[in-house]
DNA sequence: TTGTACGCGTTATCAT
DNA sequence: ATGATAACGCGTACAA
C-alpha cells in the first residue's frame, strides 16, 4: 500500500506471494496460468481492491483506455444522444469517453486531428456525420492505428467500420404515406449539398414521387442547412408558391419547426391547409405544436453499437463484431399530417 | 526517434546536447535556467515537434490532464452548451475533457464516483445541476485532491468553487415585466421540490409578487418535474381555474413549451388570451409558436468560465482566480407576453 | 545552473 | 507455468 492509498500490483504480488508477472496475468486472463495460482491472486486481488492503475497501463500499452466520440454535428439532441448511447456501452468496463468537437471545414483540421490522435493514443473513436462522411479520417485513423466506427446514414464503408440508418427508404415510405393521403403536390426542404444524409434523404423522396407517378418541378425543392431558420426561409419560397404545395417533408425537425413558423405566419393551419413531416425526431418534434409527425431512427442504439464494436473488437471473436450494422427508421404518426384541403 | 514515431524527451536531450531534466525544466518553465539553454532546447523541441507524452506525464505526477464534466441534467441543450463553454476554455491547452453521466439518486452514486475520480486521477471536475447541489459529493473531490468548480443557481460555496447565474433576481424581474403589462392573476409552472434553481425562481416569483402587493392563492402555484410533460399537465391545472390566469411563468421552457400545448388544446390564443414566460432560453423557446419569451443565462460563458478556474487555479497567481463568479440573465422579449385581455 | 539516479505502476522479453 | 529484468516517458531528490 503506497501513500497514494491504492493497493498496486506489486502490493498484490507481495501478499500473494508471487511476481508481478503472474499477477499482470491474471488480469490479462492469460490462458497459460496454474489454476491454483490464478485463484490464490484473485483472492488477494479482491481482498485489497486492487484495480489496475490506468496511467500505467496506457504507458507500458502506448494504449489510452479512452473512446473517442469525434463530431462536427450542430444539434445538441443528437450528440447527446450519441453520447448516451455511447455510456451506456462503456458503463461497467475500464473505458471512459472523451469528447472532440471539430470546427467543420477548417482547413487544419484534419491536421489537429491526427495531432489529437497521436497524444492521446486513443483505444478508439466514434465519427458521427456529417465529419463520418469523410474518407479521409477514416484513412487517418486507420493509419495511426485507431480503432474507429462510423455513424452514417447509409454504408460507407465495411460493417466492422460502420453503423448506418436506412435514410433513403425511411424517407421513401414517408413520402409515401404522404402521397397515400391524398397529397399530390408536395414540397421538399432538403438538406445541405455535400452531407451523405440530405442527398440520400432527398434520394428517397424523389424515388416515392417517381414511384407515383408524380412531377417533381425544380420549384417545389427548397434547400436548407439543417437549421431552424434555413426552414423557415425555404418553406417561405414553398409556401408563395401559386398553386402552393398541401405537404411538405422536411428532411429534419428543426427546419420542419421553421415551416410551422411559416405557415404560422401566414395564417395557414396545420395541418388543415397544410401537412408537414419531418425526420430525427428530436424533441422539439413532439413539444411544438401541433406536434410533428416524424421518421425517427434510432440514435442511442446505433452509437451503442458502435462503440461495442470499438472496444469489443478488441480481440477477434468478441462480442462486438456481432453488432448489426444497419438499423431501421420507423414513421411516428403525431398531429400534422391530414389529408389535403378539397 | 522510437518506434512510434513521436519524438522523446530523451530525443530532445541528446540532440540538443543536454540532459533530460534540463528539457524537462524547459517544459515546465522552470525560472532558474540559463536563457541560451532555454533557447537551444526550444529550438530543438520546435524542430523535432516535440511535445510530452501525456500518459508518461499522468504516471509521474499521478495526477492525469484531464477535466471532467459530472452531470445528472436531462436537459441536452444545456448539456451541451456546458460542454461548448468548456471546451472553449480547453481549446490550445494541454487538457481534454471526458464525461461523466450519474444516475441522479442512485445510492451508489458517491462510490461510483469516488472511484471513477480516484481511478483517472483527474485533474478537476466541473459539476452542473442538479447535482453540484449535493455538498457531498463537493467534499468528496476535496477528501481525494481533485479541484472541482459547481455551477449552480446561487452562490453555494466560495468563488473558488463556484459560478453561480442570479436566477432569483432574475425571476424576479421577469415577473415585474408581466406586472407592468397589467397583469395580476399570474401563474406559476414550479420546478421540482428540492432542486435549488426551483427554489430560486419561485423565490423569486413570490418576492415580486409580493412587493407589487399581489395575493398568490396555493392554487395558482402547480409543481411540474421541469418535463414537457409535467408543463403540460401543471398547466391545465392552472388553466381549468376559474377565473383562469391571463399569465404564466414556467420556471423552464420545456414546461413553457407543455404550456402553449395545453393553451392551444383549449383554443386559447398565446399571447391573447394567456401570456407565457420561460426559462433558459434553450432553442425550443425560439423555434416553437409563438417565440417564447424567456430568461437567458449564460450557460456556456458560466462553464468556460468554470473551466478556466479549474485549469488557471493550477499555479497561484494564475489567470484562473480573476474569473468572475457571478453571471447575469436577461429578459428575452418575444411574442409570447402581451397585456391581459380586458 | 545543470546532471545523475531513481520512482511512478504496468506490460514485454526471455529466460528457467 | 513462473520469475527476474528491462522497457514505457517523464518528474524529482539530491548532488555537483
């Protein structure tokens, strides 16, 4: 026992009456041990409360016990989600989660990084979109010898990589169920160009109208970035439209809150004169009124997922490889979807 | 040069012709050293982009570069602006930030805890409410040398340890503003009993209402869990009444937002008909129908402020002690708040 | 002002 | 199957 108050192994070793190796090896289950001895140790281990020191154990290993969670992503509900998904999975293991917000489109950032990496010697890390769209920090990692899993709205990479939602068709069977509505003239708020998650969202809308046999005119597509007022602005130019669209599907809650803002202002009821429906299903989605029929995928899972991939892949024939790697949007049916005015 | 790639200290010695502790003077600034050995060392470490091993650093101080952020708050948003403001501070610094959820209420939740601190050896913890209330968990962190800053809705410790927004005067005003717009039958959405920042504001609420001479009946005060949905049930409590409150302070905007659900069940028009006040300013006040007025305090600027005491207070004298501990609120004015109807 | 020798707690090597 | 000894990279007495 050293001053610190924490037995050490060589505590251990001392009162159990064997070396420091033997002890390391119990610890690391190696298979190669005297049952008897492995007991005796285990004894001891217990008896004292001896737990590995993590310091030492990421200098002798060149190894941190950390998982990384790497984002970029701007809305707080789903970073918390990822991370609680994430807690859940490293809960009652020698893992802790270290959080790396990186400024989108920095120049150095890919730089900082590696940086980043390097230092810590992380055990693993976590991409979520949209910085998990990016191959180049997945070739980064691979090259400095960092576990990784991607979050993505479809399959960019192997399933021991990767952790996707089915966008495309979550948001083809919305449409859908749009169009089985009645609606036929029906708007899009789509996503950023060059974000994985808005081209496959968009993809599947397109695919549904196709399917229907329903024109898409280049009017009825309003672009945003994600945010509250990009939706607002977009459902603007939607909503002036002559005639104007009975639905619109927001490819996420927040610019779906921005068209309920707008048709607001424009004294149109929702969803009488106007259906909308959007996806994440965020909170916000059932707190605004009336409340938003959404796609929701399932975010805590997925990132739970991921991160058992990371630390169960550890050693080949683990649980972790195990993980499914595709998950299933579902449709929540809330309050502002109708059927069109006659 | 090992195997690893990353320069050593022993590197840098050899080099530029010194000994590893003269290097290790560099590094950590010690004053007695020759200025031209300064120089030639910096000189090398710039050259080889040198920078210390953090694991081999946490071994020999047992003491890691980590902050962690400890936290039983349900609310994403304010999570995550928390984590924003930290990491501000942390930015271009040695630390990283790892987080610790516990399960508020959980008996094991101080040994919990206790081990996770002991185990990591962190350099601080930055606590938020609701558990930075808990003044064990306070000594704690003293009994095992970990610094820790609380954030808080009122000054529950000295400025050392402390950042604390002034929720009380806060309310207060914000009640006096509903006063000057004529009304006098004013309801309160309350937070849970034994949370302090509930406390506080319905302290604060009481105090203005009691200066401005306005009687408050028990049945005018309903007790929600700070949910969407105990607003929404608080509320219709308060607005089956008779005669009904012409306004309503929620003492957040989650419960702000159950609020205008259940104002928009009974066909009642916000502002119009019921005025509605929040709290926090979190993105729901802005994005729901109508805006919400609400209380602003600055989450983000507490914690970066918090974060900065945590890793100035390293060395006395530092830049840590200067901030300050204090923060103000302010009124956001939207369109939720009109006067009462005649 | 600078260097030597050792400690921090663990894993890895190579014997036995 | 087990142990002595050397890493891992940095900080600190203590000496010079």
């Amino acid at each position: 026992m050293q001053k610190t108050g924490q037995p050490t192994i060589n505590d251990v070793a001392r009162i159990a009456g064997v070396s420091k190796k033997t002890v390391s090896r119990v610890i690391n289950q190696s298979p190669l041990l005297n049952e008897e001895t492995r007991r005796k140790v285990e004894e001891v281990i217990g008896g004292l409360g001896y737990v590995p020191n993590p310091q030492a154990r990421a200098l002798a290993l060149r190894r941190n016990f950390l998982i990384g969670l790497v984002h970029d992503n701007p809305n707080a509900q789903t970073v918390l989600n990822v991370q609680q998904g994430m807690l859940e999975a490293l809960d009652d293991t020698e893992f802790e989660m270290v959080v790396r917000p990186v400024r989108r489109g920095s120049p150095t950032m890919l730089e900082d990084l590696r940086h980043f990496l390097e230092r810590q010697r992380l055990f693993g890390v976590l991409l979520m979109p949209p910085i998990s769209e990016n191959d180049a920090v997945a070739k980064l990692c691979d090259d400095i010898g960092c576990r990784y899993v991607r979050m993505g709205s479809a399959m960019l990479d192997d399933e021991a990589h990767m952790v996707a939602s089915n966008d495309r068709d979550a948001v083809r069977g919305a449409t859908e169920y749009l169009i089985a509505q009645g609606h036929r003239r029906i708007g899009l708020v789509a996503g950023p160009y060059g974000f994985r998650s808005a081209h496959e969202r968009r993809s599947g809308f397109e695919e549904a109208l196709g399917d229907a046999g329903i024109a898409l005119p280049r009017s009825m597509i309003a672009e945003g970035n994600y945010t509250f007022e990009s939706g607002l602005a977009a459902a603007g130019r939607l909503l002036d439209l002559t005639p104007r669209p009975t639905a619109i599907f927001s490819c996420n809650d927040e610019m779906a809150a921005g068209v309920v803002h707008a048709a607001a202002q424009r004294g149109l009821d929702v969803p009488r004169d106007l259906s909308i429906l959007g996806f994440d299903d965020t909170p916000i989605a059932a707190h605004i009124w009336p409340p938003l029929s959404t796609v929701r995928w399932p975010i805590a899972s997925m990132a739970r997922s991921a991160a058992l991939k990371l630390i169960g892949g550890a050693e080949p024939g683990d649980e972790g490889v195990d993980e499914p790697a595709m998950f299933m949007s579902t449709l929540i049916r809330r309050g502002s979807v109708a059927a069109p005015p006659a």
